[in-house]
C-alpha cells in the first residue's frame, strides 16, 4: 500500500502542471503570443526550448444525434478524452438526451503536439459499466497552430448494428 501512495504520489506531481481548471491561476511557462503562422512554420521539424510547452485550449460544445442507449430512447452521454493514459479528462453527465450541451473547457499544457486526442462519448449507466457510444481521434498536429478551429466530426460507431451514431 505504501509503494502503491508513493506511485500517485509521483504521477500527481509529474501530472500536475498539464491540466488546468479555467478557475485556476497560469502555471508560470514562457507563453510567446504570436498573431501570424510565419511562412517558414514546419511543425513537424519545430522543436522546443527547455522550459517551454504548447497551451491547447479544447472546448467540448456539443454532440447532436447520438444513438439512444437506454430503453427510454435516450442516453445519458459524457465525453471523456484521453490524451495519455495518466491524462483523461471528462465533461459532466448530460441526463437523457439525444443532443446534448456540455459547453466545456479544458485548457492543456503539452510538450509534444505529435499526440492523438482519443475523444470518446459514452452512455452513463448507474449500474453496470457505462456505455460506450462513440469516439473520433484528433491528430493535434493537424489542428492550426495560433489559430481557433471550430469543427464538427461525425463519430465511429462502437455500437453493434449501426454505422450512424452522432455528430461531435
């Protein structure tokens, strides 16, 4: 039990500065506000200096369409996104509804932008394990650096018998 406090112990500290609530103070990195990608921009050959980190800013709107999980017709759907197994992030339960509206925000501090977002929407069940709905990867080294990017995906069914299972 002792090995098992010091572990968390450790992932809490490693972990710490990566997420951030929108209540909570910047964590003190060198943040350079640039308002142009500059012609020469190549993320794929950028690399950081020490000390430095990429601020991603994911604002989960809304989900429309959804398949319906529970025998009522509706679900009662959460998204939950996982950029590291140690890093997953979730939206609160929106009870029954087909189309539901989180409007939430998460802001990140990464040093790597070369990772997936595996963004996932499942049906919350009280009893029993939750049901998964949906999901769609975000590769966020295809994302426009410097800029907003607002987009609407259709999600990969994890639904026996249909293809058709919502909008993100």
């Amino acid at each position: 039990i002792e090995h098992a406090r010091h572990s968390i112990k450790e992932l809490e500290d490693q972990f710490s500065g990566l997420l951030k609530k929108d209540d909570e103070e910047e964590p003190e990195v060198e943040i350079k506000e640039i308002s142009e990608i500059p012609d020469d921009f190549d993320m794929k050959s950028e690399v950081l200096e020490e000390g430095q980190c990429y601020r991603i800013t994911l604002n989960i709107i809304r989900a429309t369409e959804i398949a319906a999980m529970d025998s009522n017709g509706l679900s009662d759907p959460f998204v939950e996104v996982v950029l590291h197994k140690d890093l997953v992030l979730k939206t609160k339960v929106i009870n029954k509804t087909v189309n539901p509206v989180w409007n939430e925000t998460f802001t990140l501090y990464i040093d790597d932008r070369s990772i997936l977002a595996h963004i996932h929407i499942y049906d919350h069940d009280l009893v029993g394990s939750n049901d998964r709905i949906g999901y769609v990867d975000l590769d966020l080294a295809s994302v426009p650096p410097f800029h907003k990017y607002l987009t609407t995906v259709d999600l990969k069914s994890q639904v026996d018998g249909k293809e058709f299972v919502g909008k993100l």
